[in-house]
C-alpha cells in the first residue's frame, strides 16, 4: 500500500514513518521545515493552507492512505481549515484518509470521561481548533477516520518526557498539576493504531488514547522512576489555581475502538514500568 505521511518528521509522524516502512509500504511524508533523513522515503515540503501544493503531492504521491499527523497549534488557518481542505483533496483523490485529533476538545466540565458520541465543547482556541476541524472533515469526507488522543509519550523523545527531565533537574520552571487527568498513549501503540484503522473499513470517530487515566505530576513520576530520576523533586500544583488555560479532567474512552483492535492500547502504568 502506498502512505504517506502529513507531518512526517514530528514525534508520532517518525513513528508512523518507521512503522510504514517496516510494514512494507511504499512511503511518502511531508514536512514544514526540513525533512528527516529517512532511506527509501520520498520527502514533500507543504504546507496546508496552499492547496494548490496540496493537490500537486497529492498526485504524485498517489497514496492509497493518508494520515494526517501534523500540528499547527491554535493558529486557526493550519489548524482548523488546513485539515478541511485536506480532507476535500483526499476525497477528489480517491484516498483513504486518517486525521488525528486530540482530547482538547472537550473541557472537562459537568463529566470527565467521554466516548465517541460525546459532542466537544472546548475551552481553548487549540481545541476550539481541532473541533471545527474534526465539524468539517467529517463533513465532506464520510468515509474518513478522525482519530482523538491524548498525551504522546514514547522512549524519552516527547515534550512531556523533556519535561520532566527539566524540572527533575532543576533546569526548568513549572510545575506538573495533581488535578489534570489524561490518558497518556504510547506513540508507538498510537502509530500502530492509525495504520490499522487507515487499513481496514473503518470510519468516523474513534478515540486511541491509553488505558490508565493519570495526572501530569503521576505521569511524571512514573517518567522519572524509569529514567532513574528522583520523583521527590518535580514541583507539583493544581491547574484550577493557575492562569493556565485548559481543561483539568478529561478522560478518553477508547473502548470501543480497542474491540476492533488488534493493537493494544497500553495504559502509562505498564509501558512505563517496561522501560518504554
């Protein structure tokens, strides 16, 4: 099959690349500004607000599968209308499309785990973002598979694992919140996960998020324990009492999707205490 890759030289879009190959696709990847040197992988710079760039990679790619890794923050136009017009240059294609989204369109507010029926109503303009994002994708493109996670964590290259590196060693400020709940996902559980669903007849929502629902500063200690850090010196504070925007609580389930999954979608917990 042929992939490629939007966002190809980012943490889960290396992934993705790594594991495609190792799959044996025939695979493509895009990026903003340099491109990693990865053998037998043809590299595309883009950027998704030029849609002329767009279509012009995408028939000469020709990729059967196309997932969508890439982040623009809460910059609206990469953010929001990027994926759109993705997802309309997909389905003139004739593409297989996979579009990651995150656990920032939801606030936490009145409940805190969600399923895939629930409706997002988030709090900041990156969720804001990603939730008109997901409105218009599956929108103009049905068949489409818009995928919600939540903290990537994997073999010490995330910005979550620099953290903690940082304030376990006093190199860092901040602090990491007791009340601010994820499901951290192992990126390459998630890389494998999105192949998956981009290979089979799936479509529609579906969340990939890890097993074990933790805090950032639980996350933390259980980063600093495997990395033999002392787990005594992260600072820790309550998101409710900062300026921080974001939701506190919000807790992914992912359920229904491991049932057609033969990926497993390990909990912090277990991947962590393996040393991954």
């Amino acid at each position: 099959m042929d992939v490629l890759i939007l966002g190809g030289s980012g943490f889960l879009g290396s992934e993705l690349v790594r594991q495609a190959v190792a799959a044996g696709h025939t695979t493509a990847a895009t990026f903003a500004t340099r491109p990693r040197n990865t053998p037998d992988v043809t590299q595309y710079a883009l950027d998704l607000r030029d849609g002329a760039r767009l279509d012009a990679v995408l028939t000469e790619a020709a990729p059967a599968l196309v997932v969508n890794a890439t982040s623009g923050g809460p910059d609206w136009p990469v953010t929001a209308e990027g994926p759109v017009r993705l997802a309309m240059a997909t389905a003139k294609h004739g593409c297989r499309l996979v579009h990651v989204s995150t656990d920032a369109v939801f606030s936490g507010i009145g409940r805190v785990t969600y399923d895939e029926t629930c409706l997002p109503d988030p709090v900041t303009p990156y969720g804001a973002a990603k939730a008109a994002a997901e409105t218009g994708i599956r929108l103009v493109a049905p068949d489409a598979v818009v995928a919600r996670t939540s903290l990537i964590i994997g073999g010490g290259r995330s910005v979550h694992e620099h953290a903690v590196h940082g304030l376990a060693v006093g190199q860092a400020d901040g602090v990491l919140f007791t009340d601010d709940i994820r499901c951290p996902v192992h990126v390459a559980d998630l890389a494998a996960a999105l192949l998956e669903l981009g290979s089979s007849g799936a479509h529609g929502m579906h969340h990939v998020a890890g097993a074990d629902a933790v805090s950032r500063h639980t996350l933390g200690v259980l980063i600093a324990q495997r990395d033999g850090l002392d787990a005594a010196r992260l600072p820790t504070g309550l998101r409710a009492e900062s300026t921080l925007p974001g939701p506190v609580d919000v807790r992914l389930d992912s359920s229904a999707t491991q049932r057609h999954l033969t990926t497993g979608l390990r909990g912090a917990r277990q991947f962590l205490a393996a040393g991954n």
